[in-house]
C-alpha cells in the first residue's frame, strides 16, 4: 500500500483476508476448546495447560512449541471478543501497509516474543494464553509505518492514526499495572517486537533515506540480542512438568484399574457362591486378575520421581499407599481361600 492511499482507509473498509484468516482461526480453536470442556466465560489453568498456554515448567521442560501454541488460546469468552475486536480494528489497517505475508510475520513472531518475554518475567507463578502480544505487535507496526509516513501523509490523518493507535497501547498496558490477571510482560514483548519488525520490514515507498538499511541493520541486531538474553536467563522450572503428567497418567491407570479389579472381585465372589468354581480357582483367579494389576500398579507408581515440588506429590503418596493396601489384601483373601479344608459333599439319602 502507497502512503498516498492511507487516507482512504476507515473503519468501513473490507477487512483483508489475512486478518479475517487470524480471527477464524482464533474463534475455532475457541469452539473447538468449548467442545473439549473448557468454559464459555472462563476455563481453568487446567485446561487451558492441556491445549498448549504458556507455562514454564511446562515450556522450560522442552515444550517450546508453547510458546506459538498460547497466542491461539483464551480463557473465556470476554477475552477473545476484547482481542478479536482490536485485531480486527488495527488488523485491516496494518495489513493493508505491509501486505498479507509481512503482516503475517509481525503477527506471529511479535506473539512468540511477547510469550518469551513472559515466560522470563512471569518465571514459575503464571499460565498464560492470548493473542493480545499479537496484537500489540500490530499495533506497535502501525505506529512505526505512520511515523516514517508522516510526511506524505494528510496531517489529519496521521493524528488520528498515530496518536490513536498511541493511546490504545499506552492505555492498555497502563492498565495492565492497575487490573490483576493481565500478562502485561506479553504486551510489551509483543509490542517492541511489532515495532522492530515493522521497521524492517517496511515497504521501500515510504523509506525517505538511502542511509536506513543501516537503521534497519542496528535495529535488528538489538532485537535479536534481546532474543539472546532472554533464551539465556529463562527461569528454572520448579518442577517438570513431565514428571507431573506422568503421575496424573498413572493415577488415572490406577483408577481404571481399580474399577475393573472390583468388577472382577465381585465377578468371582459370585461364581464362588454358585459353587461353580472351587476355593483355589478364586484364588487363582483373584491372584490373576485383582491381586497382579494392584501389584503393578504400585511398581510403576513407585518408579515415578518423588520430588515434593510436584502438584501431584501428595497425590502420588495416596495412591501407591492404595494400590500397596489393595494388593495386599487380595492377597490375603486368596490365600485364606487356599487355607479353607475341602468338606466333601452329604450323600444323598436314598
């Protein structure tokens, strides 16, 4: 888009493909996390863990792919409608300066910025999630392509872009320090990337100067040494994440384990009092399928790293304790059936 043509944008105008594509996209995954189980108006940290929000014993232990992951998700239905509606009002106008493809890639590279940033200042105490880095990033590039535009551009025009595309960012992140729950470090990650960015990858119609590739060349080298310092002082995970789903699995195994040994308990128990099994076939049985799975349960249970960091360390102790206490009892029983003297059957009196 030519600087001549800025006066023509409004709010009227169709909105490009590319932020229309973002939206959708957005909005599905939003659906498709309601239909998963997750909560209209909110969802917990739970589930928000479970589809890909930024976390850092999560995204430290190896899961970078969070990092892009967490810019698609939103905790409730406020949150994508607030965000879905500044993307679409700085969206079309930004994409129409830069193009689809380099709007793109400010969009995407300021959110995984803005989720760097706040893995390192947010450290081990938040989950986050949310296309507002993004979008701050969207913002950040219209301030800087207006800005280098100035001059060719009708005085109205750049006020009202200019300074109003200024005081979205700065209200909102001002607000970030006063409302409780807002990952401000995002913001202003997603917004200095947008900026850089932007002057990078601004088109060659509006550079005023032969000298701005070297500009554009000191710029980009201080991000990417801001990039540097963030990878080398991420935070040091509290506990990995890992080793936690690994319990969560294995007490879900238990719980599935336990439902289907009682079944098979009173399976037996039953066949017992029919007289249709002798007392060492449920023994055998109860060995076979109660006793063991019990037993293996509480191996594997006990195989898991035993760090009291984990949330599910507490949880971990009860259900070894449960598998150890059910193995053991089942035992027990069988062993009694085993004890119990064969009475021979009464003759039937002629």
């Amino acid at each position: 888009m030519t600087p001549e043509r800025i006066t023509s944008i409004s709010f009227r105008a169709p909105v490009p493909p590319m932020t229309k594509g973002l939206i959708a996209l957005n909005v599905l995954v939003f659906v498709v996390m309601l239909l998963g189980g997750a909560g209209f108006w909110h969802s917990p940290n739970t589930v928000q863990l479970t589809w890909g929000a930024n976390f850092a014993p999560a995204t430290a232990d190896g899961q970078w792919w969070r990092l892009f992951s967490a810019m698609f998700l939103h905790f409730g239905a406020l949150h994508l409608g607030m965000n879905m509606l500044a993307l679409w009002d700085g969206g079309k106008l930004v994409e129409r300066m830069f193009g689809p493809g380099r709007f793109l890639s400010i969009y995407l590279l300021s959110g995984v910025a803005g989720n760097l940033l706040s893995l390192v200042i947010q450290g081990n105490d938040a989950v986050s999630g949310g296309a507002s880095g993004a979008i701050f990033g969207i913002y950040g590039a219209l301030l800087v392509y207006v800005w280098f535009a100035r001059h060719q551009m009708q005085t109205r025009e750049f006020r009202w872009l200019f300074w109003g595309a200024l005081a979205f960012s700065a209200l909102t992140i001002g607000m970030g320090y006063i409302v409780p729950g807002i990952d401000n470090s995002a913001h202003i990650g997603g917004f200095l990337t947008g900026m850089v960015i932007a002057v990078i990858l601004l088109p060659s119609a509006i550079l005023t100067s032969k000298y701005f590739l070297l500009t554009q060349l000191l710029i980009g080298t201080a991000w990417v040494a801001g990039l540097f310092a963030l990878l080398t002082h991420l935070p040091t995970p509290k506990y990995r994440w890992q080793q936690e789903i690994a319990i969560q699995e294995q007490v879900q195994k238990l719980q599935r384990i336990d439902q289907q040994a009682q079944g098979r308990w009173r399976q037996i128990m039953l066949e017992g009092r029919e007289g249709s099994v002798s007392f060492d076939e449920m023994a055998a049985q109860i060995d076979a399928q109660v006793s063991t799975p019990y037993e293996e349960s509480f191996e594997t249970l006990s195989a898991l790293p035993e760090d009291p960091k984990l949330p599910s360390a507490a949880l971990l102790e009860q259900a070894k304790a449960y598998a150890l206490k059910r193995s053991e009892a089942s035992k027990a029983a069988a062993d009694q059936l085993r004890n119990v003297p064969f009475m021979p059957a009464k003759p039937t009196p002629p």
